[in-house]
C-alpha cells in the first residue's frame, strides 16, 4: 500500500556562511547561482545545520540582492546560531508518494570552501 513520505529534495553540503545580519527579517538569503546550484526556490523551507556550532534550524530560501557570487546571508535570529566562516548544509524536503521513493535520487552537491561546486 503506497503513502506519502518526507524525503531529502536536495542539498548543498558543506557551505560556507559569507554573512550574517541580526537587524534583518528572518531568513537565509542566496547568491542566485546558488539557489540554481542547490535546485532550491524562492521561498521554500530549509534546514540549514551548522556544522561549525553543531546547531540546527528551519527558515526560507530569499534572493541575496546584491551581485556578488557564492553569498550565503543568514539573516533575523538565525544569525545567532551562524557566524561568516561557519561551515553549513542547506537541506530541503519533498512529500512523494512511498512507491515513488523507490527510485528517488536526491540532488546532493558538495561545496568548496568558496561556496563553489566541489569537482
């Protein structure tokens, strides 16, 4: 009998934080090459674990509007729990049905310290 489950959508593993902003509204805000990178949307849920400070949260993926690459801003009153130079994975989830999971591939990328595509 088929049901529906929770499974890892798609990840961006070991990132670097590049800034974070207390006085802001809450969020994560991305360079958008790494909301693409990550197969991430505006908006959407994501677990962002640190693995510098051995924290975890959930807030939303927004746009960084500036136009520099590779920015990872934590933003509101997750940046207590991320500091620039925190090593991070962003994760997102999806609801599919238990037949599917079967064959279900997450989107997982590995990151350089640069918050560029591990080759």
């Amino acid at each position: 009998m088929s049901h529906s489950i929770t499974v890892l959508k798609s990840k961006l593993h070991n990132a670097t934080v590049t800034h974070a902003l207390k006085d802001y509204e809450g969020s994560v805000a991305l360079s958008p090459e790494l909301i693409e990178l990550g197969n991430f949307n505006m908006h959407e849920q994501v677990h962002l674990w640190n693995i510098t400070q051995g924290t975890r949260l959930i807030t939303y993926i927004m746009e960084y509007e500036g136009s520099e690459k590779g920015i990872i801003c934590v933003n509101g009153a997750a940046a207590h729990r991320a500091n620039p130079g925190d090593r991070i994975i962003l994760a997102t989830f999806a609801d599919i049905d238990s037949e599917e999971s079967k064959d279900w591939v997450p989107h997982i990328v590995i990151m350089n310290e640069d918050n560029t595509q591990k080759r």
